[in-house]
C-alpha cells in the first residue's frame, strides 16, 4: 500500500510504499527488510561485545539461532493471546504471519526464553548474556519501528506540536509519530548503555537492570499515547504499559539491592 505522509509542522512530505518490490504474486515488505537489517545490526554488535564480558562468540551464536525461532513464535503468541477474539472464529488464521500481528514484547519474551535456554544447557554465565543481548535489543528495536513508519502504524493519539504525523492512516490528521519516539529512545539508550558497560559496570547484570529501566520508562508513557494497544481481557487496561511499569520498577530494585550489596561487601572487608 502507498501512502502520502507529511511531516507539516517540520516541512516534510514522503511518497513511501510498505511494498518494496514484489516478484509475482510475491511481495517483499519494508518491514521485513527493515527488521533484517536491525537483526544483523545488533548480531553483529554483540559478537564485538562478547570479548569484553568473557563471553564465547560461537556458544552466544547458537543462543541466537535459537532465539531468533522463539522470538518469531512468542510475537506471535503474544499477539494472539491479547487480540483473541479476532482469531477464535478462525485459528488458522494464528498461522499467517505475513498478513502482520507481532508484538515485541512477546518478541523479546520468546528471544530470552529461547537463547537463555541455550546458554543454560552449555552452562555459560546468564547475566553477561543478557548484558550484551539487551544492547542488541535496543538495536533491533530502534531500528525496526521504521518499519512501522513504511506500514503507516504505531502511531498515537491527535496533536497539534510541530512534529506531528498525518497521512491517510491516521485519517489526516496530525497524531504522535509513536514509532520515531521509540526509536529515538532506543538508539540513544544503545549509546547510554555502551558507555555505562565500558566506563561504569560494576557487576553482571547491570546493562541488564538499567535496560529494565530504561526501555521500561520509555514505553510505559509512548505506550499511553498509541491507539493500537492490545488490552488484557475483559479490562481497558493496555497489557504493554503494565509490564512496562513492572520491568521500568524490577530494574530500579534490582539495581538498588545489587549496589546495597556491595556495599555491605566493602564494609565487611
């Protein structure tokens, strides 16, 4: 589908297609690709980062084969549970993935269940995984709402500021380009992240904590502005804005117990 978006409060206007090229019958989607590169982004990202953790790069490797597969179905599943009542008359339909309905958070569920599975069963160390693995979270993330942007969704609710998006997605008016927030939000947290791992760790798991935190603040206040969320079940309650706020307060505690521990550990000494 092509769509005209303008950026009018900025002067910018883009002719985009979420059709890249098509083959046949056989279309190829912006999407797609767009989640691609951020994949191989963020593969590639992690295997330089594996050195400084003591990490081994081919044992890391194999957690992401795997949790690339379990990524893919828990997006899926995530979806489905949250969106129910669209497949329940017609389940096959929870087969078609080329038609859309991923979510990243059952995305991100199904990746660390999956490659966390893997790590264990070669028993390597999980925290400094999952400090270098969230990094290429942020990556994959910041990258792929592009994607969104070439399908004209993931945007949110009416405005008037001056980097509002319309299009004839959002019924031409100006809405919250919520795809650009997040992804401003996650390359900059790659950096952030970067920094804090090379300058100011102190222990596994901290990368991991303050992603918690970081990315956890970002969607519990972007997610209140989209109007596509997928609610829990019988309450007008967004699904992804709870446990935004759960992950955004694991973080912060878990953080606070591990530098309280050290602390004591230092006195002790």
């Amino acid at each position: 589908m092509t769509y005209n978006v303008e950026f009018p409060g900025l002067g910018l206007e883009f002719e985009i297609s979420s059709v890249a090229f098509s083959i046949g019958s056989f279309s190829v989607y912006w999407y797609g690709i767009i989640i691609g590169i951020g994949f191989i982004l963020a593969v590639t990202y992690c295997m330089r980062q594996c050195k400084y953790h003591d990490v081994d790069q081919d044992k890391l490797m194999n957690c992401v084969i795997v949790g690339l597969i379990t990524a893919i179905i828990g997006a899926r599943a995530y979806y489905v549970i949250f969106s129910w009542d669209s497949f329940k008359d017609e389940p096959l339909r929870i087969l078609n993935i080329h038609s859309g309905g991923l979510a990243i958070y059952g995305g991100l569920i199904g990746a660390l269940a999956g490659g966390l599975t893997v790590a264990k069963i070669q028993k390597m160390k999980l925290l400094p995984i999952l400090d270098i693995a969230v990094r290429g979270f942020l990556i994959g993330q910041g990258i792929g709402r592009w994607g969104n942007f070439m399908n004209q969704e993931a945007f949110g609710t009416q405005t008037d500021l001056p980097w509002r998006m319309v299009s004839s997605a959002t019924g031409g008016v100006g809405v919250h380009p919520c795809f650009l927030y997040e992804s401003v939000w996650c390359l900059l947290g790659v950096l952030v992240l970067h920094i804090v791992s090379k300058k100011f760790r102190k222990f596994d798991g901290q990368i991991f904590y303050l992603y918690l935190m970081w990315y956890g603040l970002e969607r519990t206040i972007v997610e209140g502005l989209r109007t596509d969320s997928l609610y829990v079940p019988f309450a007008p309650i967004r699904v992804s804005q709870v446990l935004s706020l759960l992950l955004l307060i694991a973080g912060a505690v878990l953080t606070a117990i591990m530098f309280m521990r050290r602390k004591t550990t230092k006195s002790e000494k």
